[in-house]
C-alpha cells in the first residue's frame, strides 16, 4: 500500500516508523515531513493546512490510505476532502474535529451529556469575561476557544493573572480568531493522565496510558509548551480508574458524539485530571497527542495500520490490539528559547545512543552532512525498558549524545511517575 502522511513533526515521525513494521505498506508520502523522515519516505513541501494542495498532490500520486495527524488541516476538513476524492483516511469528519477545535463546543457536549469535567463559563465579549474574573474567587482556568498550538490554557492563581490572560486572547488576540470566544473553568487538582484511543465511532479502544510534561519549567513552572516529555504507562491510571473512565467518559463520548450526528472516527485524545472526586475531563483532542504518540506507539505490538484501518472500516471490535507490559520515557530536546523566540539553522550532533533508545526527529532539517534545528521542539529520545525507572535513566543517556548550541531539555521528565511507584 502506498499511505501518506499529512504532518511534519515527531508526531508524525513516530506513526510513519510505525506504520513501516507492517509489510503491506510499500511506499510512504509525507507532506510536508521533515528531516529525519527523508531518510524513509518521500516528503514535499507542502504544508498540512494547504487543503487544496493536498488534493492536487493526491490527483498526481497514487494514495491507497491517508493518514492526517495535526488539528487543524483537521479541523478545516481535510479528512472530508479526502473521502470525497474515494482516498479511505485515518481522521475525523470536520463535524467530529470539533471536539478539539472548540472548547465551548467540547464543554456543551459534556454538560449536555452528563460527562465528568471542571464547571465553567463561557464569553465572547471581553467586558463580560472581566467581570465574570472579578466575581470569582481564584485560582481559575482561562482557555482559547480555538487551536492555539496547545499553549492556549492560562493557570492563573490570581485576580491579576486571570485577567492578564483575558486581555491576552481577547484584547491583544495572541492566538487569533481562537480567542475570540474564551472559557474560564474551575481549577481541578490530581495527577493529570493522557489516554489515546483507536475509535471507528462506536467501538473504543484505549491505548497505554501515559503523562505529559507540559510546561516549559520543571516542576510545572513556566508558560505551556507542546509538551517537554512523556512517560507511559501512568502509574496514577489504575486499573479501577481505567473502569471508571470507560464507563463514564469513553463510552458516552462516542456515544454523544454519534447523537449529535457528527460520530467520531480515528484517535481521540482523552486529557484527564484524577480529582477526589474521581477522573474528570480537562481536555479532548481529535488526533494523536504529541509527544505522547511516539512514547506509547513503540509499545504497541500489533499492527497500527490495522488498527487505523478498522477505524475507517467500522470494523474495530473484529480487531485485536495488544500493548506491550514495558515502560517507555520520551524527552523532549528544544531550542533555547521556546516557547518564544529561538534560533534555527543550529547544526545538530547525533552520537551513539544505548540499546532500546531511538531519536525522533520533529524540528529538523537536512542539510549538508547531517540535520539542522529548524523549529522549537528540534528532537525526542525515546526509550522503551522493562521498568519507567530504566527507560527514563536511559531516555536521559541517550539525550546527552544529542546536542546543538543552546540546546534545552527538562531534568525532571518522569520525576513525579516515580515518586508514585514508589510511594513517595
């Protein structure tokens, strides 16, 4: 089969690596792709959210299967367009996307359907959202309606900083048009856990779970990034929690999203927060995560075009998935700077890197005699060992081999996993 791969980060590096281990698939796409993915896949520049392009790229090229991996060639339809050229893909409907690409949207169907998540309000005007900050007591959750690149969620433990977070999105539209429209929610406190799940829209199957590292800072300090690092599986998502949330979040999510007439196919991310009340949804996303994609992928052990397939096919309960009972730990290599201004351009060194340890190559470019940094998160280095404990000390080891000038990493990637296991 000939796939391609609309995308071009690590994300996407890590699926297309996957999607390589099944025989069927001979020939890989990837628009645009990146450095690292040249070496196995044939990438063109164009970009994901060039729609039109895409489909000109499809008229020319033989495509069996698609695959689109980001939110907002999602959220703009992209799968849609596919379908109507007769290209089956991995990805939601436009209707589906939604339930990332906008918050209100997400909150509504939670609401509506009796879905555990924080309580909150809802704004379009900025006066209305100022007032509503100066009625309530903090801390508060201020959040972008729209995509915002996942660093569109403010924390803000006080008046003062809920309101700086208002003015930002609405006054100053540091995200657009995605923060016309604002939500401002209760303030959830428990271990966060991330569960991405294979869907055909009426079958759910969860994959490992896993903890992302969000903020820039250790210890949770700093603006939110895309993510500085994943640990799987989450020694917080036990097994009577798994239940819980299959029962009450999974479950009638699909089952919401199909009675709203805008069903859900592909990977559904579910952002969780373990409260003393139970699991509750913080976030969905309509993709697979980055970076938890190339954490949990490596220890999945059937086929992920079989599974993807399914999902088109609506044939998901006939498929068997199966995980790995290993532990895997991803740190996220960045340019000095992110998430604000940075280099690029900066030469990249790959040494040897120990056994069960991979780079993942997000923002790179090639160039002569090796790789460049050509974006804010520049490489991931993954490990995959029997115990979290081993895979973060070799994730680490691996990291140091990987180096550019002013290169930045967190020291504290699976610190708060361990404690758990531990019992700390």
């Amino acid at each position: 089969m000939k796939i391609l791969i609309i995308g071009g980060g690590g994300r996407e590096y890590g699926i297309a690596k996957k999607l390589l281990e099944d025989e069927r698939v001979e020939k890989l796409y990837c628009l645009p792709g990146n450095g690292g993915m040249e070496e196995f896949a044939e990438c063109f520049p164009i970009k994901a959210t060039d729609l039109d392009g895409v489909c000109s790229f499809c008229e020319s090229h033989p495509v069996d299967f698609a695959v689109v991996t980001p939110d907002d060639p999602l959220a703009m339809g992209m799968a849609d367009r596919l379908r109507a050229m007769g290209i089956p893909c991995f990805g939601p409907s436009k209707a589906a996307a939604r339930i990332e690409a906008s918050k209100v949207f997400s909150k509504r169907l939670m609401e509506k359907y009796g879905i555990p998540t924080a309580g909150a309000a809802s704004f379009d005007s900025l006066e209305s959202a100022l007032s509503y900050v100066n009625e309530n007591e903090p801390p508060m959750v201020v959040k972008a309606d729209g995509l915002a690149l996942g660093k569109g969620v403010f924390i803000c433990r006080t008046r003062g900083e809920a309101e700086s977070a208002v003015r930002e999105l609405m006054e100053n539209r540091l995200f657009g048009e995605s923060g016309s429209r604002i939500l401002i929610e209760e303030f959830l406190e428990g271990p966060e856990v991330s569960v991405l799940s294979f869907t055909d829209g009426k079958t759910i199957v969860p994959m490992v779970s896993s903890m992302d590292h969000k903020t820039v800072g250790e210890g949770g300090s700093g603006p939110n990034t895309g993510g500085m690092g994943v640990i799987a599986p989450n020694p917080f998502y036990t097994e009577d929690i798994a239940k819980t949330c299959m029962e009450r979040i999974f479950l009638p999510t699909i089952r919401a999203m199909e009675a709203e007439g805008c069903p859900f196919s592909g990977c559904l991310y579910f952002g969780l927060m373990i409260t003393k009340d139970g699991p509750k949804v913080i976030e969905y996303n309509c993709r697979f995560g980055d970076p938890e994609a190339q954490t949990v992928l490596p220890l999945m052990e059937t086929s992920l075009l079989c599974a993807m397939l399914a999902c088109e096919n609506g044939d998901l309960h006939e498929t068997e998935i199966r995980f790995s009972d290993k532990a895997a730990a991803n740190v996220v290599l960045a340019s000095g700077g992110y998430p604000g201004s940075y280099k690029k351009g900066l030469p990249i060194s790959i040494g040897p890197l120990p056994a069960g340890v991979h780079p993942v190559h997000a923002g790179t470019k090639r160039a002569e005699g090796g790789f460049i940094t050509a974006g804010g998160r520049v490489m991931n280095v993954v490990a995959v060992a029997e115990t979290l404990e081993e895979a973060v000390e070799k994730a680490y080891e691996g990291a140091k081999n990987i180096v550019w000038e002013n290169v930045y990493m967190r020291r504290d990637i699976g610190r708060t996993a361990l404690e758990c296991i531990k019992g700390e």
